[in-house]
C-alpha cells in the first residue's frame, strides 16, 4: 500500500500545482499545450474537443507540467497575444504565482480537515508536560510555562522551538519564558545522547500540550496557525542550509519521502493527511525560493524587469533557468544517493 499511498500523496500535491499555473494561465488568454501529471512517456492522453490543450497522465509520477506559449521562446505557429512573455506583467507573475499559492492553500485545506475529524492541538510554544527529574525539571521549567526565547532567538510556535533545539550544540541552553505574566530565564543542562550511527541529540524532558479541541473556529484557527508555523520552520531550515548549521545530507529527495509516507501510514489515515499538508507547504515554499528553474526564479526575472523596466531577452532566461534545472537534477541524484546508501546501511 505505500506505493499507492506515494502516488497519491505526490500526485495530488503535483496536480494542485501545476492547475494553479493552469487556471491562471487560461485566464489571461495564454496558449496550453499540455497538462501534465508525472514525467517521462505518456500513459494516457487526450485533446480537449474545446481548446489546443493535450492533458495527459505521463509514467513517473515525480512531477508534473503545465507547458505554455511563451514560456521561454517564440512559437510562430501561436498567435503572439497567446504567448505568455507578451501578457501583462501583474498576469505573468499571477500565473507563475498560483501554483505554490495553490500548495499553501491545500495544506489550509487539509489541516483544516485534520483539526475537524481528529481534532487541533495548541499551536503555541506552551509546554504541557515537564518530565519529572529531566533536566527541565531539574532547571526550573514549569507546566504552563510559555516559551518566547531560547539561546536569545525569538520562538513563535512549538515548531519553531523544536527546529531551534535541533539546532543548538550545547551543554547549557537558556530558555527565556513567559510565567505569571512575568518573563523568567531558565538555564538547561540538556542530557547529550550518542546512538549507534553516531547521531547527537539533546534531552530536555519537555512535551507540547496534546490536549485536543473540537470544531469549526478552534480548526480554522488551528489551520492558519500551523500553515504559518510550518512555513517559519521550512524559513529556518533554509538558512540553516545556507549558514552550514544543516548539511545537503539530511535533506530527503523522493527514496526519503516514500520511507517517511511508509511509517506514517503505519500510524493512520491522520497522520498521512498531516504528512500531505506539511508535504504541500514544503512544496510551495521550495517553488517560491528565487533559484532558477523553480517558480521564484521566474518571479524573480518579473521583479528584476520591474526594477530595470526592461525585459530580460528570452534567450538569456532560458539558458539560466537550463542551468538551474541542470543543477537542480543533479542535487537530486546526490539526494537520492545519500537516501538509498542510509536505507541499506
């Protein structure tokens, strides 16, 4: 069942995507060859009897496309007001916009849903839980107690506090909290734990408040609260990328992904419909990054223009955005490697 269940996943993520480009793209009048879902040859295809588009279901469900006029070069065979370098540039940036806006608002979708069955949990970086003789009790850390800072970095949401405690390396981690309406500074001795690869990890012996609430508005604010609090995290994981505080190597490419949708699927229908969403964020929020051959480095050539107030030629747009996509595929073979030699070893 995990293949399925990887397919799905992948595919319903790929499909919100690449209809966001689609929609907007039909909108403002630009010319569709293909709606793709996967990659490689073609399954099944079929030509809409009401427009030029071809939608097709391609044999690698890796990805997706949704391939315009214009996109790069001139097709003389379409008419120039279909090309979709020759639109408004508030109409280029929408159609480029809409698919990682599309991922962010599926995610709302599927949290949403998640908090109304399952019901939400508290959001907030409010410790429910001290263990009992762990180094935050031995510290001072109290239930109740609400986290603002740790080691002086602002911390929003239990997320954020989690990726910053991953990221500390240290004997001593200050907490500055929120207790009685009164801030107090804490000062943890964490217990360090080496397993058998090696691994560091810190114990503090705290836990979120798991507490569940039920219905619409407690949902909806729980939606909007973890969609924020995800896209904070994925924000300190990229720079955590770019200072050097996370290696290439912990990042999971496709291998990872199927390994991490296996065991939350052991876990139930909930936990995949979580993993869909914060899968759906990771998704937008890498597409919006301004590296060429993603989304926002498109967005970024509009930006650019808009600045200039000259167009970049579509021949040098192109050759950086193959450059981009050049670079892009062979990180992901590194990924990939890195995700296959961790399983077998």
């Amino acid at each position: 069942m995990t293949i399925i269940y990887f397919i799905l996943i992948l595919g319903l993520i790929i499909f919100i995507h690449e209809l966001g480009h689609f929609i907007f793209a039909k909108k403002a009048g630009v010319y569709v060859y293909e709606f793709a879902i996967g990659m490689g040859p073609k399954i099944i295809s079929k030509k809409s009897k009401k427009s030029e588009t071809v939608y097709s279901l391609r044999l690698i469900p890796l990805g997706g496309f949704c391939a315009m006029a214009g996109e790069d070069e001139e097709d003389k065979n379409v008419p120039k007001e279909m090309h979709l370098n020759n639109k408004k540039w508030w109409q280029r940036f929408m159609v480029l916009f809409a698919g990682p806006m599309m991922n962010f608002i599926l995610a709302f979708v599927l949290l949403f849903v998640y908090a109304l069955i399952f019901g939400s949990y508290e959001t907030k970086p409010i410790i429910g839980e001290v263990v009992k003789d762990s180094p935050a009790y031995s510290a001072g850390l109290q239930t109740g107690d609400k986290i603002l800072k740790i080691e002086n970095k602002n911390v929003g949401s239990w997320d954020s506090a989690i990726i910053e405690l991953q990221f500390i390396n240290k004997d001593k981690v200050k907490f500055n909290v929120e207790r009685n309406n009164k801030k107090v500074d804490v000062i943890i001795r964490p217990k360090k734990k080496v397993d058998k690869d090696d691994n560091v990890t810190y114990y503090y012996g705290i836990a979120q408040n798991t507490k569940k609430k039920y219905g619409i508005i407690s949902s909806a604010t729980f939606s909007v609260n973890k969609l924020i609090s995800l896209t904070n995290s994925m924000t300190t994981v990229i720079k955590g990328l770019f200072t050097g505080k996370i290696g290439i190597s912990s990042m999971s490419g496709p291998v990872g992904i199927y390994e991490v949708v296996g065991s939350q699927a052991k876990a139930g229908i909930s936990n995949l419909i979580y993993l869909t969403a914060y899968l759906s964020i990771n998704v937008g929020y890498m597409n919006l990054i301004p590296f060429p051959a993603f989304d926002g480095g498109r967005i970024l050539f509009l930006i650019i223009e808009a600045i200039r107030r000259k167009r970049i030629t579509p021949k040098v747009e192109a050759t950086v955005n193959n450059i981009g996509f050049a670079l892009l595929i062979l990180l992901m073979i590194f990924i990939t490697g890195n995700d296959i030699l961790r399983i077998i070893g």
